[in-house]
C-alpha cells in the first residue's frame, strides 16, 4: 500500500496543547485549562491559560535567591565575600552574653524522637531519618562536652505507642551504639504525643527537684494520635508544669498548636525547621544550660554576681538560697578481672567503686542503683562551670585603632601574622556585623589580640582566655 509523504494526522496541534494543558493541571496552582474553548462567558482565554505573571506563582515572588547576597570584588573573584560570609558565621557563634546568670549544670534530658512514617518524607535529603539521627549522633557528643555532669535519655514514639529506647544515663558511647542501629530505629506507623510526655515523666519522678529537668521532642508528623479516655494530653500538660520540666519541641512540618503551648508553658522552646541548616541551628540552641527561674508564679533570672553582692540588703529581698547537693567522687578500678556491676548487672572489667556503698558502677557520672548518691568526677566538676563565667567577648579592633596604638603583628594564640593594614582597602575599613576589617580581637583584660579562629575556639571550646591564664 503507498505511502502519503506529506499526510498529517488532524488535530495533532490540537492534542498536544491538551496534553501540555494536562501535564499543567497536575501542577500545583489554578488550572491552565479554565479559559479555553471558547464556550460560555467568559470566551476570552488568558494567555497561555495562566494568571497575571507567566511562569511564576503567587508564592515564589517572595523567593529570595541565597547567591544574590555574595558580591564579586573588583578583579571578579568570590573569595571575598565568601571569607566575609564565613567571618560573619564565626564571628556570631563566638559572641554570647557575658551576663552571668544562675544555670543548671546538672541536667537531665529526655529526647523524644518521633519515628512515625513522616520520617521517610523526602524533603530532606536523603530522608528526615537519615539526617536526623545523623545530626543526633553530633548532638549528643556535643552536648556531654558541655554539660559533663547530665545525663540523657532516648524516647521514641511509632505505632501510637512509646517505647524507652535508652534509659537515662552518662555515657555517650552507649547512647551513640544504639543510635547507629538502624534496625531497631525502623520508622512505621503514627506518634502520641501523649504517651511519650507521660513516660518522659514518669522517668524523671525520681529525679531531685535541684537539676533541671528538661524534655527535647523532635517532632515529624502534623499530628498526634492520642489514646482515649479520661487523661488528655491537656492533663499531662498541667502535670509538666506542677513537676517544672522544661519541654523544648522542634517541628520538621510546620507549626502545631498543642505543641506551641507544651513549649510556652513549661518554659521551653519551640521552632519549626526551615532546611536542614535551620534544623542544625534549633538543636545547638538547646545545648548550653538554660538559666534557673527561681519561683514559678513569677519566673525571675537570678544574677549570681550581683545577688551575691546585694547579699540580701538591696531592694529589700533576700540573697537566693544555695541549694547544696551530696556528691561523691569514685574510686577506679584497675582493668583486671570481671566483676558484677550494680548499675546493669553485668561483668564487666574495670569501673569506679561507690564511695558511700562500696557498688560497683560502670561509669561516672551517674546515680548509685544501691545508695543513690551521685558519684562524678573532679574533671566533670571543673568543667561544669564554664557557662556561670563566662570569657567575656573579645573587642572588634579597626583601622584606627591598630594605627594609633602599637599592637602585636601575630595571632597570641596560634601565632599567626594578622594581615597587613596597609592594604586593606578603604572601602572595607569599616567594622560590619561584628567583624573586624584587621582580623583582630582583643581581651579587654589582658590586651592580648587573637585572630578569629583563635576567638571562636577560646569562646566554643577553650572557656578561658590564654592571655588572663598568665
């Protein structure tokens, strides 16, 4: 049979614009289909079926695209603008209040991870599992650096049910062993709220009322699924403030009331993750020791320092009562035969011996299972102090102030050349956001001057100042 070369199938316009206008309709927004075919009263299609701004919708006009902030310089290069973003970043983690407040060095902290399905959402990548439990394994050891003498328990909620994956203890080793058990931590069904807050409390009943009892639920799902009967989850909220645990909630869905108000009541926190940076920011703020409010009609900071100046004569009042605890500081065993611990009932070699009881405990620190006493070590105890004084912020020195007074050429820290101020550029001479055009910062106290990686580590991680230590 002949073939007709120059035959074309009719309406293969047609069908493609109803297939592109099919592909449009899936898309979210109006349909793209509303206006055509002529028919009815309103005959006049928009163009190409869509609203006033072709190719945009109404939520991406307020998309600020993140690469406008970084400006080249004036031979074309990022690499300016990229070390003034990253001295931004550094510069801002550095500086923290030099107010000393009362805090809680001992803590007590219960993460309630909820491992429903929402976990397996995509919107991070790879998953929300993923990324969370890699960012908990990092939490966690950052979190023990700076609170030596707490203590975390791991809760996770799936299936409407809630389930004491690690009970509340001292070693981070054991807590990151069970996190990277993927097998055990498989995401499945829906979260209770509910029954998660009730077991975080009931494991904290025990606990003195001298530390901080505080809660970290990282939350996934957009709603709870709560058992019936006559306890609610409104019920369990009057029973959080009565014990004064702290709740802090971060939301990785968006903002759920009931979650809002656990946070606003118990006197925590609560976020909703933007990206996965975001996510990272809300965890480390719930790192450092939160300050201690002393009478829960009306929550008041107490100022160590200048309470203990007023010594109860100014204003009126009285100095705070130091609340005094019994510790005590173990005895270690030598790496020699097993023996039966009293905290797992286990044999394990080595350990510390109960000063009190003469129990042997695995770890430090942490609560004696026979005589509870709370046995810690003396390190522990020194580092616990680091956030009642703190090193106070280091000064932004500029142009100016490097010419008029003569100052170190090099880093008194890792001792690094500091740039040259003679070819710093006019228009970069200035102090912005914190940052110091000369990269240096000085010590009020002992005018010592450090660069700003020498700042961000004496602040984060150091905690005392090498130029006042001599």
């Amino acid at each position: 049979m002949p073939l007709d070369v120059n035959y074309a199938p009719g309406g293969s316009d047609e069908e493609e614009e109803d297939d592109e206008d099919i592909l449009n309709d899936n898309r979210p927004g109006p349909s793209s289909r509303g206006g055509k075919g002529g028919s009815g009263a309103g005959g006049a299609a928009k163009p190409n079926g869509k609203g006033k701004d072709p190719g945009r919708h109404a939520w991406e006009a307020e998309y600020k695209a993140s690469w406008d902030v970084v400006q080249e310089d004036e031979s074309g290069s990022l690499e300016s603008a990229v070390e003034s973003l990253l001295a931004r970043g550094r510069r801002k983690r550095a500086l923290m209040s030099e107010t000393p407040v009362r805090r809680s060095i001992i803590r007590h902290l219960f993460i309630i991870l909820d491992l429903s399905e929402s976990m397996n959402d995509k919107d991070y990548r790879p998953t929300r599992f993923e990324v969370i439990l890699g960012y908990l394994r990092t939490y966690v050891v950052e979190w023990f650096d700076q609170n030596p003498l707490g203590q975390i328990g791991i809760i996770i909620l799936r299936d409407r049910l809630s389930e004491v994956l690690v009970p509340m203890g001292g070693n981070p080793q054991e807590i990151l062993s069970v996190l990277s058990d993927k097998r055990r931590l498989e995401p499945s069904g829906e979260p209770s709220l509910q029954n998660g807050l009730v077991m975080a409390k009931g494991g904290m009943s025990h606990l003195p009322s001298t530390s901080s009892l505080e809660v970290l639920i990282v939350f996934s799902a957009i709603s709870t699924a709560d058992p019936d009967g006559s306890t609610t989850i409104h019920t369990v909220l009057n029973d959080l403030v009565t014990s004064r645990i702290r709740t802090n909630i971060i939301a990785l869905a968006g903002e759920i009331k009931i979650c809002r108000q656990i946070s606003e009541r118990t006197g925590g926190k609560f976020g909703v993750a933007l990206d996965q940076d975001h996510l990272k920011d809300l965890l480390w703020e719930t790192i450092p020791p939160p300050a201690t409010t002393v009478s829960s009609s009306a929550p008041t900071t107490m100022n160590v320092r200048s309470a203990l100046a007023a010594g109860g004569k100014a204003g009126g009042g009285k100095a705070p009562v130091g609340d005094l605890m019994v510790m005590g500081f173990p005895i270690r065993l030598p790496l020699g035969g097993e023996t039966l611990c009293a905290c797992h009932g286990l044999l394990k070699k080595g350990g510390y011996l109960c000063p009190r009881c003469g129990s042997k405990l695995c770890d430090v620190p942490t609560d004696c299972e026979v005589c509870g006493l709370m046995v810690v070590s003396s390190p522990h105890l020194a580092r616990s102090f680091w956030f009642l004084f703190p090193v106070a912020n280091y000064g932004v020195l500029g142009v100016e102030d490097v010419m008029s007074v003569a100052s170190s050429e090099t880093c008194f820290g890792c001792d690094v050349e500091f740039p040259d101020v003679s070819t710093i550029d006019a228009g970069v001479a200035q102090v912005e956001d914190g940052v110091s055009p000369t990269g240096r910062y000085r010590c009020a106290k002992c005018r010592s001057d450090f660069c700003a990686d020498c700042d961000l580590y004496i602040h984060d991680t150091l905690h005392t100042c090498p130029g006042c230590a001599q």
